[in-house]
C-alpha cells in the first residue's frame, strides 16, 4: 500500500472507530462509560450544550458536568469541575452565556449557593465568569429562561400540613409518619434579571410537577396537582395556565384526557409553546395504553383544544418541541426498536401533515433546534457506541457525529447483535433482539438467558447497551442473550402495545417461551440451560417464567410477586388496575391468576437470586423477601436475597451496581454455564 493513500485511510478512519477489537469486556468496564444526559444547541447554531455524566471511583452516583461541542468542528470544552449535579443548560438568545441548574459543595462555606442545593448558574460560552443567580434555602426544583433573557422562572417546593388534624399532625410530625396529611406545593417565581427582584407569582395551594412559559405572551402552562404523590398524579393532574397580564389562572377542561380517555389513569407531561405563544403542545401517558398528543390554541375568551393524530405504529411517548419560526410539532417516538423524531405540520385548517425529522435506523434522545430552525442536534446511541451528539438539517438521512465520548469501546470486542422474529401467541409476529458471542461459530448450543425490559410499556432498542441488566456482558461471556419486545412493548402498533391488558402472566409470556423455543429449535439454545433475567416489570415477567419451571437460573430484580399487595403499595396503582381492568376487590380471581405467588409448585428447583432496593417504592421490597421465602424454605431452591440499603426502584450508587454485576455474573457461571 503506497504511503499517501495508507496516510489518507488513517485520516479517514481515524476517528470513526474502527480501531482493532482486541479487548474482552469486563464488569469493570461497566464504569469506564461516560453518558449524556441532555442536549441544547445554541440559537444561532454554532455550540451545543451538554451534561456529561461519568462515574467516579466507587463514588455514591455519577458526577454531571455541564460541556459544549463546537459545530462542525467538534472541538469540546468542559465548563464546570467542581461536584454537584449539573442539569438543564438553557442558552441566552444572543448564545453568549448558558444557564442551568447546579449544586456545588464548598468545604467551609455554610448556605447556599455552595451548600449543596440545588441554584440557578449562569457560565459564559467559553467557561469563564461561573456565577451564582439564586440562593434560595433548600434550592429551587425546575427553572426556565424567558425567551428574551429578561427573567427567570423557577419552582420551590415547599411542606404544607392540611387543615384536619393539623394540631396534632403538627405535634408529632417529627416522630410519627403519617400516610397523607403533609405534602409538598408549590410556589412558582420571577426573577428579574435586570433589577434582580423577586416576586412569587404563583403561591396556591398545588404541586407542580412542570412548566413552560410562553414566548412574546409570558403565559405559563403548569401541569399540576394537590400534592406530590404519583397516586394523584393518575388521574388528577390538570393543565392549569397563568397569564401573567391578568394575573389569573385558567384550569383547561380535561374531558379530551380524561373521559374520553381509555383509562382514567393517566399522567400530563410535556407542556410546550410554539415560538409564537399561541400554541400549547402537551402529552398524556398511560400504563398500557398509546400515549396522546394535545394542542390548546390560544383563542378569544379561552383554548381550543384537540387531540393530535400520529401514526398507530409510533409509540409517541418521548419529548416534545415546536421547530422555532413556524407550527412543526416535534416529538420523539418508538418504531420497531428505534427511536426517532417526528414532525408534526400544525396549520390552520386541514389535517396535520406528518414525517419524520431523523429518518434512518438511529436511536435518538433528546433533541434541539436553532433559532431559524434550520439546525438540529440531537442524543443518539449508535450499533458500536453509547449516547453521543449529532448535527445535521431536520431531515437528512445521515447526521455527523460531533462527540466520541466513550473512544475506549471502540476496541471492545462486542457482541454479534440482530433483530430476530418469530410468531408469538395467537400466531402473531414478535420481535427481539438476540445477542451472540463475539466470534461464535454459529454451530455451538449457547446457554441462554432472557434478558426481559420494564414497564411494560417500553421496549429494548437494537443499539449499543451495557447496562446493568445484561445486554453486552452476558453475551460477552458466552451467553446467547435474548431481549423479547413482548406483547405490551412499544413501536409495534396500538394492537399488540393493547394487547396484553387483561391478559398479564398470560400472552407475554407465551410470546417470550415462544422465542425460546425458537431459538432452542434454531440449535443456538441450550433447552438444559436456560435463564432468565429483568428488573421491574422485567423482574415481575422473570418471576412468572420462575414459576413455569423451564428455566434453571434466574436473577430477579424488583419483580412483582403479588398483585394484590402491588396495587396496595406501589406509588402508582392505576398500573395494576389497567392491566388488571379492575380493583382487587372486583376482580379477585385476576389478581391471584397474575401472580407469580400462586403458580409455584412444589419440586420448581430454579436457582433464584433475588436483588431490590431497601426504599423501593415502585415496586416495594416485600415481594423479594416474600420471593426468598418461598423459594429458599419453603421450595428449597438455591436462592440468595440482596437488598440494597438506601436504594429506590433504581440502584444509582456505585457500589450497588458493581454488587449486581458481579452477582450476576457469578450466579450464571454456576447454575448455568456448565453443561447438563
């Protein structure tokens, strides 16, 4: 090869990676990778703001930094060093300084900003002069730029003890909890950036959980509640609007949302204005049902509002944008283990006319346009990579690639990973995603584990992912791996997303063993090794394949084992009583057929480990300790219980992930990687 043309390919490829993949994963590589979390790009197009989340050494969480990406060049600069979360950039409509959320820790300093609460900062462009805006005690919740830089919009939650019983709520609130009666509002505040007074412009008695302000007008759409608790959040929450040229708050009627809805348990989210303030866009999601977009168009004397169409195999359920200078609609959705945005042509009169803005086979996350509109950048995980950020026109069929934030994969030696289907139940075609060891021989019997996703109104993306639930590792390891998008999943269409309610423990999972059965008649399955992981409805469908008794290992995290308790003290019980089309009480036989409980049998020998967070309240510890029981001295199965101290539905602290990974890891080379 002449020298010119081999210098030519290292310049070409240099920096795509294709660097040679020599390197066996490892769990430690787990906590090599960095993330991004969100992404803005600057109004006039030449700058992207993003945080940037890393781990640091057997540290509680992830440090998040706050970073910008020069277009096209790609060149990055770090802004912010000290720890503290990071969150929120915002760009001043001149792009000279970014605003954002951040708690900063000062040894010796005592009060905010430098106590650890969460304060509005403002940084210039190039990192220089960091300054604090807020002080505010215990730190603000959410903030918004006005669109002209003028003022800053921002929530502070506060505790509110309602009037029954509040003498003695108040006499031993220290020492007793109460199940209601002490919750959090809201106060919703202005500050002036140029006189630098502050004025409360919201202080009723309401959570709320987001909001937007409006250009040009000012108005702010609230999504709201009378307190906290997701409980509420089902069904109560309301759209409420504050104008600040009356000072008045207009409540939308909610008949479109609520009782025109399929299910009376769904959550607003997503409150956004066109650049012209005359446009709200907002969705609704639900447990089990496709999620809705609505628009209220500012009218006189009130809202006109209407629900908008989307296509009935895009799950709908991501973020929501207007593309500045016009009324393009754009929102995220889920097609067939892909996510991309899509646009939505709001005219005056006439339907909406749709497409799609990132066409293409990408995963993407958040996403952002310029001020004209015409540039758009956005997160995107890769075939060979995780997260990292695009620029190209709203669109085009390929973006560029601005970040390699991860360069260490590139030698990894990954997984061969495809698309597979198979007919599920009733005949009908599923999909999923199957992993292979690097380099298999394609003639081998693999022991198999089923990694299962959560929601179950989700779906696992065919993209790069070493998560902490399986993909990547086991397959890495010399496991086949199966992730099924089972009846349930997103990006499949309303049918098979509808499908499963009234039938959970049931249709899923013969779609799941269908695959299986699948891959065992393929000959890349092992049927004497089989196993099974998930965490959350991932965990509740890998306790119901637990009590099929085909499977010989399992590791079960946050899973469901009762129904009826789950409706009793998760924080979102409207999810049960969707699927379960009723309360425990109207429908006992459901109830008991769901769960896993009551389909043990004596002589199921299944290898059980068990993993959950000490302060779960999704899915709440005592189905994992109901589980142990059951398995390890009532079936004397192998089973060992992890509880997490301190943990949610979650694990987010270091040390919690390096225990599931290496427990995994080591549960599956005993009771499953040698053969029969």
């Amino acid at each position: 090869m002449k020298p010119r043309f081999l210098s030519l390919l290292i310049l070409l490829l240099g920096s795509t990676g294709f660097a040679e993949r020599t390197h066996d994963i490892t769990v430690d590589d787990y906590f090599t990778q960095a993330y991004i979390a969100e992404s803005r790009v600057s109004p006039d197009g030449k700058l992207a703001a993003y945080v940037e989340l890393r781990w640091r050494d057997k540290s509680d969480g992830r440090a998040a930094e706050l970073w910008t990406v020069a277009i096209p060049s790609g060149e990055r600069r770090r802004l912010t060093f000290e720890d503290g979360g990071k969150s929120s950039p915002q760009w001043s409509p001149d792009s000279k300084w970014i605003y954002f959320a951040g708690r900063f820790k000062r040894d010796g300093e005592k009060g905010a900003p430098h106590d650890g609460s969460n304060q509005i900062w403002r940084v210039a462009a190039d990192g220089s002069r960091l300054t604090p805006l807020t002080r505010v005690k215990d730190g603000i919740a959410d903030f918004e730029l006005t669109d002209d830089a003028s003022a800053l919009h921002y929530t502070v939650h506060k505790e509110h003890v309602i009037d029954e019983w509040k003498t003695l709520r108040n006499e031993f609130k220290k020492d007793v909890t109460f199940g209601h009666g002490i919750h959090q509002v809201s106060e919703l505040r202005r500050l002036d950036l140029t006189s630098w007074r502050e004025e409360t412009l919201v202080n009723a008695n309401r959570y709320i959980r987001y909001f937007a302000v409006a250009p040009k007008s000012g108005r702010i759409a609230m999504m709201t509640i009378e307190d906290e608790l997701l409980i509420n959040n089902e069904g109560r929450s309301r759209v409420d609007v504050y104008d600040p040229a009356t000072r008045e708050i207009t409540t939308l009627p909610d008949k479109l949302w609520r009782a025109d809805a399929p299910s009376p348990y769904g959550w607003l989210e997503n409150p956004a204005w066109s650049s012209d303030g005359e446009m709200l866009a907002f969705s609704i999601g639900f447990d089990g049902y496709p999620a809705e977009l609505f628009m209220a168009r500012v009218a006189a004397g009130g809202y006109g509002l209407s629900k908008l169409p989307r296509p009935k195999d895009v799950f709908a359920g991501g973020s929501l944008a207007w593309r500045p200078g016009g009324h393009e609609l754009c929102f995220s959705g889920d097609h067939h283990a892909r996510r991309s945005v899509y646009g939505l042509d709001i005219r005056k009169s006439g339907p909406p006319a749709m497409r799609e803005v990132t066409p293409g086979e990408a995963f993407v996350g958040s996403f952002s346009f310029s001020a004209d509109g015409r540039s758009l950048v956005i997160e995107q995980n890769g075939d060979d990579f995780p997260s990292d950020i695009f620029h190209g026109e709203p669109g085009a069929r390929k973006f560029k690639r601005l970040t390699t934030i991860n360069p260490q994969v590139d030698s990894w030696k990954l997984p061969e990973r495809s698309a597979i289907q198979w007919k599920g139940a009733n005949g009908d075609p599923v999909e999923g995603i199957l992993e292979l060891p690097p380099g298999h021989d394609g003639k081998t019997k693999l022991p198999l584990i089923v990694q299962i996703h959560g929601g179950p109104t989700g779906a696992t993306p065919n993209v790069f992912r070493y998560w902490i639930y399986g993909m990547t590792l086991h397959a890495s390891h010399g496991y086949a791996v199966l992730s099924p998008n089972y009846r349930g999943s997103t990006g499949y269409g309303d049918k098979f997303l509808t499908g499963l309610i009234g039938r959970e423990n049931d249709i899923e999972v013969e779609d799941i063993l269908a695959g299986v059965d699948h891959l065992i008649r393929r000959g890349i399955a092992d049927p004497e090794r089989l196993g099974v992981t998930g965490w959350s409805n991932g965990g509740y469908l890998s306790n119901c394949l637990i009590a099929t008794g085909r499977f010989r290992a399992a590791s079960t995290g946050a899973g469901v084992f009762d129904m009826t308790i789950q409706w009793g003290e998760e924080d979102t019980p409207g999810h049960v009583i969707n699927y379960l089309e009723g309360l425990p009480w109207e429908k006992p036989a459901e109830y008991q057929r769901t769960s896993p409980l009551y389909q043990l049998k004596p002589g199921n020998k299944t290898a059980t480990l068990i993993h959950v967070g000490e302060r779960d309240a999704r899915v709440p510890a005592s189905h994992s300790r109901s589980l142990h029981r059951a398995m390890k001295y009532y079936l004397d199965a192998p089973c060992e219980l992890l509880i997490y101290p301190g943990a949610g539905h979650g694990l987010t602290k270091y040390q919690h992930r390096l225990a599931k990974l290496k427990w995994d890891v080591a549960w599956f080379e005993k009771y499953l990687k040698p053969a029969p």
